[in-house]
C-alpha cells in the first residue's frame, strides 16, 4: 500500500522565519529599534503561520476528510487570533516601536507566500 509522502511544509516556516531575520538586518540600516520592530512584525505573521501549517497538516487521506477540512477551519481561525493577539502584545508592551518597520517586516513575511509552494517542493 502506497501512500501519498506529506510536503515538507516546516520549509515555509523556516523561509518565513529567515525573512524576518533578514527584514530586521535591513532595518538595522535605520536603527537598532526599527531592526527590532521589523522582527517583531516578521514574526507576528510566521509563528501564527506555524500553528496554522501544524495545526492544517495533522492530519491526511480520504478517510480524514472530515478532520483535514475541520483543521484548516480551526488552524485558520486561531492562526487570526494569534496575530492579533501578537499585535496586541507589540502594541502594550514594546515601548520603543517603528509602526512603518513593523508593518514591513510583517508584509515581507506575508509576501512569502508567493514562494512557499515552491520552497515545500524542494
């Protein structure tokens, strides 16, 4: 019995996670604290991103339909919740934050997706 091999979808978050390391060396240029908003924003997209790709890929097969569909629902949803929650916290509790490095550094990790497919092929 052959079965179909999952896609190694923890690239995508090792991509993301790069990006937004890379999105705070730039931001470096500016100033230590639009790097570490750039971070900060970089990862508010990739670690809700986790959970949802841990949370989406549990599951497969015909027989798990059910439970594949009932886990992007799920993973979808949270994956929502926890950034905003992120952004919540950044918001509460960084004190010195560049909004515009935030936002770029999320925005650069949320572009990602346009490669992701081709970086879980790999």
């Amino acid at each position: 019995m052959s079965t179909v091999p999952r896609p190694p979808v923890y690239r995508i978050v090792l991509l993301q996670v790069g990006i937004a390391l890379v999105a705070g060396l730039i931001s470096l240029l500016h100033s230590d604290v639009a790097a570490k908003s750039a971070v900060l924003g970089g990862l508010s997209c990739a670690i809700p991103n986790a959970y949802f790709i841990w949370k989406a890929f549990r599951y497969s097969g015909a027989r798990s339909t059910e439970r594949v569909v009932q886990s992007f629902y799920q993973g979808e949803t949270w994956k929502f919740l926890l950034t905003s929650l992120c952004f919540i916290a950044i918001f509460r509790h960084v004190e010195s934050l560049n909004v515009l490095a935030l936002f770029a550094g999320f925005i650069a990790v949320q572009l990602s997706h346009v490669a992701s497919a081709k970086v879980a092929n790999l």
